[in-house]
C-alpha cells in the first residue's frame, strides 16, 4: 500500500462497500480485514446504522439518487451516501435502535457460517434465514422512518 495518513484507520471496526453494486453493498469489518478492490468505508462500529443502510429504504433512495450503470449496477459512491437521510435515533426509539442492532448481530453471524459452509444443503435454510432477517430489519427502518403501509409496497417493487 502506498503511504498515507488513515494507515491506523484500516485497524478499526468499520463499514465498507464496493464502488458498483447490484444490491445493498454494505458490510461490517471489525477491524481485520483490507479492501483490495475500489471500495469506501465509514470508520464506525454502528450496528444499527449497518442495519439503515441495508435496509429496502435505503436501498431504493440510493438506486434513485446514484449513477446507473449497464448490468443494472449503480455507483455507490460518497457523493451519493452523503446524501442518504439517515435517522437520528431520538431517545424514545432505542428500543428500535437495539432491535436492528440485534437483528444485525444475527445476519453477521449467518453470513459467517455461509462464508465457512460454502456449497451445501444448509446454505438454502441459512440464506432464507437472513432474508427473514432483513425483513425484519426493514419493518423496523420503516417504522422508524414512518413510512406508510402503501409506501412500502412502492419501495420492494
């Protein structure tokens, strides 16, 4: 790596995403990992702002705010994160707050097993498992962002 002043920032737990996606991009390193492919990270250990930004909501707002790409990819670049609406959670809703945290924790340590699994028969009921997850997630993101039972259809399709 070539010399620069945030080496020290690499070591800490942190969020990071790849320039051109598909699909919500966002990962957690806690600190163990490099990137060795153009990719952006926030140096934080937020678990529930993990779990905002995965969500269908955010999700949708990014593909309508970011540069496309052929393949259907997006450029998930910071002039375009920087302009995400994220919530700022207000003391009646830590209850939320520690539910994606929760909910977060568990598609972590799925992704884990997957990871270690690689092909099997358990990878289906697993991936399913952080589907349902997610789910739960974006109630949890909508309910946070109040966002209506007729704008969430608009925003999974």
């Amino acid at each position: 790596m070539r010399a620069c002043d945030y080496y020290d920032i690499f070591n800490l737990p942190k969020i990071l995403w790849g320039n051109l996606c598909i699909k919500s991009p966002f990962t957690f390193d806690d600190g163990s990992n490099y990137i060795n492919a153009p990719a952006c990270f926030i140096p934080t250990n937020d678990l529930c702002l993990l779990g905002i930004i995965n969500s269908s909501l955010i999700w949708f707002l990014l593909k309508n705010i970011a540069c496309g790409r052929s393949g259907d990819f997006i450029e998930a670049k910071p002039i375009y994160i920087n302009q995400l609406p994220i919530h700022q959670i207000q003391a009646k809703e830590t209850h939320i707050r520690d539910k994606i945290i929760n909910s977060v924790k568990v598609v972590l340590e799925i992704k884990k097993k997957l990871y270690i699994l690689h092909a099997s028969t358990k990878q289906e009921m697993l991936e399913r498992e952080i589907q349902i997850t997610y789910e739960k997630i974006d109630d949890l993101v909508y309910e946070l962002y109040g966002i209506s039972e007729s704008e969430r259809k608009l925003i999974k399709y």
